[in-house]
C-alpha cells in the first residue's frame, strides 16, 4: 500500500474519532482498504460529515449493498466512499438488529443511494427510514421474502431428483 | 369588413377551458424495440413533452448475487458474461482479477498485456452497438451496417481466443486457458490495419451530419455535480466533463504503463457522450498497439497464465491421459483449494462505468458475499430527471445514448 494512503486512511480515523467518539466501534485496514464500523444511529451523521469535511471529502457514493449475519443474528449495510479529489476510497460498515431492521437513509446525501437501497430492501429487508419510496425493485412487488438472507433457499429444497451433497451447496 | 386592430381578434376565437390541463399516459416498454433491452417506461405526456416517467425494472433479474454464493470461483465467471453481454471479457477479467486479489496470485507482464488487448478490443465492440445505435434510433441505419462487420471481427477474434462469441467465459483465474493461436495475431493485427479508416467512415457518416446534429446536440443534458451525485461512471460521466477513469484513477492490470488520452466532453448531452465513445474507441486502439508492442518486445512468448499451483489448471493433454491431473483439475474447478479469509473490492473500467466486485470470503470453497456494483443499475436511475421536459422521441434518443444494458441493469 502507498504511505499517502496510510496517512490518509489515519486521518480519516483520527477525524472520525475525533468528532463521533464512542460510535465509531472499530476500524482495520482490509487488503488495500480501510474499513470503519460505525454504531447504526450515526450513520447519516458520519456520511455526511465524510462528504462535506474539507480535508476528506468523499464526494463519491461507489456502492452499497447489504449483508446478513445468520450467526450474530444481524443484517448489515455497506457503503464503499470514494474521494475524487483524494483519489481515495473507503468502506464503512453499520449493523442493525433482525428483527427490527431499520437504518436511516443515505438519499438525502447522495440521490444514488435511492435504487441501491431499494435493492438491500427488496433482498433483505432492511428499512431505511427517511427513503422515498422504499418498494421491491427487481423482484416481483407480491413477494414475502427477502430472498438473499442465508436461510432462504437458493432452489425449491423439496426436489428429490437432484443431489448436491456432492457438490456442496 | 376590416380588422380591428385594437381588439384582441386571437384572443376571442380561443375557447379558454377552466377545467385543469389533462396529461395523457403513455406505456413504453417492457418489450418495445427502441427501448433495446427489457425494461419499462410509463411516461406521463404533455402533448409530446415528457411531465414525468416511472420505471419499473427487473424483468430479466436471475439472482446472480445468490447464485455466486453457492457456486466456486471458477463457475461464478460464466456468471458475469451475462451482466454486460455487450463486452463480457472485462467482466470475465474484472472478476478474475478480484480473486487474483483476494488470492494475492501475481499475474507476469505478458498476461497482463494479452488482458489489455482483450479488454480493449472488447470495449470497442461494446462502444460500437452504443454508437452505432444512436444512429439507428435517430433514423440514420447506414452507419449501423457497415461498421458492424467490425463488431463481428472482433467476435471473431474472441472465437480464435476462447472459441465462444458472446458468452465469452474467456480467461482462467490467474491468466488465460490457452497461448493466442498464430491466427487470433493475425486477426488482431489485421483489425488494427482495417479498423480507423472504417472508424472514420462511420464518423463522417454522423459526427457532422446537420440533421443528426440536431438531434441530438443540447438533448437529454445533464450537468457534472447531478451526473456525481447520481453515481454516473465511464462514458457518461466523462461526457459531462468529469475525467474519472478507473483505468488512470486506480491502474490495474498494468495500465500505469500505458499512454491514452481520457476524452471528455462538455453539456453531457447525446452528442457529447457519442463523441466520447468514439474517441475512447481511437484510444482503445492506441493502447492495443502499445500493448502490441510490448509483447512483440518480449522475448518470452509462451507464458499465459501465472504460477500459482491453487489455480493453475494443467494442461488438458495431460488431463485427458493422467489421473493425477484429472484430479487436480477437478479439484480446482470445483473449488477445493484453499481460499483465504477476508474481503476485497476491486473495480475496472467496464464500457459502460466502473464495474466493481465486492467480495467477502469466509474461507469456505463460494464466497459468502459477492456483489457486483453495476453502473448500468446506478445510472439508469437518473433517466427520468435527464428526460424531463424532452421530447418523446429525445427520450429514446437518450436512453440509447446511455447505453443501458438490460443484462446488467438486473443482473
């Protein structure tokens, strides 16, 4: 990695420390990429604070997408930033409960956010509140499940005629 | 009888309706030829403008997020073919060399010079439909014919390379199946003789033709901090004046080394984003002969792939005549070496905009997450603000121009 981006990546850290304290839980350099978990209820804060602060400015909404944790019991979102001006990126990472999945939304700091949200809806159902018009995006809208958690089942599993413990899914 | 001129003679013939102006609804889509894919427009109309468009995506959604985490490295490729179908090696490659990443395999020079080839080619032939059909869609069918025979050139080179045309599964993790047979140089290189002079017939054709002028100068514009804030990449974004390259930005696959241009435009409007792929196709070549030039330079002519025992796949004489190759083949394919834990995101310059792969492995043969950002998917979702207030057949124009491909807007 080059030492620009290691002192940037420290000076994001510092700066995010410095300004939300106890919320920012954990970070560590991942590969190339420096990765920030932050606590749910700041999440808009620390987006917002990332795009507009001088010295980051993170500019950039690259991607977000969801996760799910069967084992923690969580569903998760990932937001990867990136600094035009710094040539920069980072991920940030928050975590909600399953059973009451609710984050705020990133629509009102990028217009991107809007499908990419509705997307980590329709597959994991995860409710952004503050979003415009949180409806299914790809799959059909009579849909109960949220088809990309792990205990949703990539084929019907009732099918006798095909055995996969070979292969191992 | 003489006219008044005092009174208002127009203004009595008019009937003034107190009722409130009516919007007719108008249906584009989902199977319409001018939409060039799947996907929905209803679009409320004033008279001919555009008030305002709903879009209903999806129709051809088949999970592949879902799929890739049930199935091995090797068998995710075929995967992302059918995400941009237009230019599948720079998916094949870009997900390649996510797991080179994740793996941390080196690929050699030469691998990465023959990628550079491939991809670029690729990017013409995509570059290519997108052109070509904002000259159909305009009414102008002459361009399209001819400079399709390249198109079909190119695939033709992929069949030498891979021996499949669309669906390329092109490329092995870590390098490629097999060395470029004598005939796919040949190919390449007559391409390389045949392609500008074809280029610039096809321009003339258009670039400053007054009646395609028209159509499309000052249509479906979009200003540089709305393109950002809508998470635009690749061509359309450039056409608005921003010059983000992935390719320059954050160089993979030995780009560093290469010499281009990033052409930008200025209004980002259909004729600003024609003229930005048409000039990404003339850097395209430019760095193929680059590259070109660098292989000839090398004395090393067989090395395809890099050597790294987790992926490298034998060779298939010796798979069909040995068993402990039948074995380490098998192996491989099907996804028993050791993966490690952790997660990358790597990100190339697809045609269409940064095609990026976030993978998370938890050490398990399938990734535990793959998730592709598609710029198609983030793009496509500014369309109705781009259209507002255009004309009907301006939104057609548009949507051709951006370049969305069904394939990867649902993925």
């Amino acid at each position: 990695m080059f030492p620009i981006i290691q002192e940037r990546n420290q000076l994001v850290v510092a700066k995010l420390i410095d300004k939300f304290g106890e919320a920012i839980e954990s970070h560590e350099v991942l590969k190339d990429m420096l990765c920030i978990t932050v606590s749910k209820n700041v999440i808009t804060a620390v987006l917002r604070y990332l795009r507009d602060e001088k010295e980051l400015q993170f500019n950039f909404l690259t991607t977000l997408c969801g996760m799910h944790y069967p084992e923690k019991e969580q569903l998760g979102v990932v937001y990867h930033l990136h600094s035009f001006v710094n040539n920069h990126r980072i991920r940030i990472k928050t975590s909600t409960d399953i059973k009451n999945p609710v984050i705020l939304t990133a629509t009102t700091i990028w217009p991107s956010a809007n499908w990419m949200e509705r997307e980590t809806y329709d597959f994991y159902g995860i409710i952004f509140e503050g979003h415009p018009n949180l409806v299914r995006i790809l799959n059909m809208d009579d849909m109960t499940d949220f088809p990309m958690r792990k205990d949703f089942p990539l084929e019907d599993q009732t099918r006798e005629d095909k055995d996969d413990s070979m292969f191992g899914r | 009888m003489a006219i008044d001129l005092d009174t208002d003679y127009w203004d009595k013939d008019v009937v003034r309706s107190e009722e409130p102006k009516e919007y007719n609804t108008l249906n584009v889509g989902p199977t319409h030829p001018a939409t060039h894919g799947v996907f929905q427009n209803v679009m409320l109309m004033d008279g001919e403008f555009i008030v305002s468009t709903e879009q209903t995506i999806g129709y051809i959604h088949r999970a592949f997020e879902k799929i890739a985490e049930h199935r091995p490295f090797y068998q995710i490729t075929p995967l992302t073919d059918r995400l941009n179908y237009c230019s599948s090696p720079i998916n094949n490659m870009g997900w390649h060399m996510t797991v080179e990443k994740l793996l941390g395999i080196e690929t050699p020079k030469r691998v990465d010079y023959l990628r550079i080839v491939i991809m670029e080619l690729a990017r013409i032939a995509d570059h290519i439909i997108c052109n070509s059909v904002i000259g159909v869609d305009s009414g102008a069918l002459t361009g399209f014919t001819y400079i399709f025979q390249d198109r079909e050139y190119i695939y033709e080179i992929y069949e030498e390379i891979c021996g499949a045309r669309l669906t390329t599964n092109m490329g092995r993790i870590g390098g490629f199946e097999r060395n470029f047979s004598d005939k796919a140089w040949t190919k390449i290189r007559h391409f390389l003789k045949t392609f500008p002079a074809h280029l610039n017939e096809f321009e003339t054709l258009l670039a400053r033709n007054r009646i395609f002028m028209d159509r499309t100068i000052n249509v479906g514009p979009f200003p540089a901090d709305r393109a950002l804030a809508y998470g635009f990449t690749g061509p359309n974004l450039r056409a608005c004046g921003v010059d983000y390259d992935v390719r320059v930005m954050n160089p993979y696959c030995s780009y560093e080394e290469f010499d281009f241009i990033v052409p930008i435009g200025q209004n980002g409007d259909t004729y600003d984003r024609f003229m930005v792929r048409q000039e990404e196709m003339k850097q395209s070549m430019h760095i193929i002969e680059q590259a070109i030039a660098k292989l000839d330079k090398m004395e090393d002519k067989e090395t395809y792939f890099a050597s790294d025992p987790r992926f490298v796949l034998p060779p298939k004489e010796k798979v069909y005549n040995n068993m402990e190759a039948l074995i380490w083949h098998f192996k491989i394919v099907m996804g028993e070496t050791d993966i490690p834990v952790g997660e990358v995101y790597h990100c190339v310059e697809a045609a269409n905009g940064e095609l990026g792969f976030y993978l998370v492995s938890d050490g398990g043969r399938t990734p535990s997450r793959l998730h592709f950002r598609r710029p198609c998917f983030i793009f496509y979702q500014a369309y109705p603000e781009m259209v507002k207030g255009n004309m009907l057949s301006d939104a057609i124009l548009t949507m051709s121009s951006m370049n969305v491909i069904a394939g990867e807007l649902d993925a």
